[in-house]
C-alpha cells in the first residue's frame, strides 16, 4: 500500500470521524478472485479470517469483473 496511501486514509478518517470508517485490508480483492488459505505454512485460522474479509468487502462494495477470467 505504501506510506502515501496510508497517510491519506489517515486524512480521510480524521476529516469524517473514526467513528465513520471501516478499513478492511487484504492480500489481494477477493472480488475478482477468492481468498485462499492454500499453503501448510498459514496459520489454522486463515480460513476464518479470509471468510470474514470476503464478506466485508463484498458488503462494502460493487461486483468488480474477475481479471483473471473476464467475468
């Protein structure tokens, strides 16, 4: 993400209220393609955490077509 992008978002959430924000922050947008916990080397509770992060996403916001697959 970078220390540009960070400090923005830290801008935008002192001018609206922290109260006002949800940040979720993933490897890669499970909208375009999912969340995998795919390697023995991830923690048990990989799965879980990346279930959770699809979903805030997909609840916050648009369908995005799949740049993998064109959908």
């Amino acid at each position: 993400m970078g220390d540009e992008a960070i400090e923005e978002l830290f801008v935008l959430t002192a001018q609206v209220g922290a109260e006002n924000v949800k940040v979720v922050i993933a490897p890669h947008d499970p909208r375009t393609y999912p969340l995998k916990a795919d390697s023995e080397e991830d923690p048990e509770w990989t799965t879980e955490l990346y279930s959770i992060i699809s979903r805030e996403i997909k609840a916050l916001s648009p369908v995005v077509k799949s740049a993998k697959t064109g959908l």
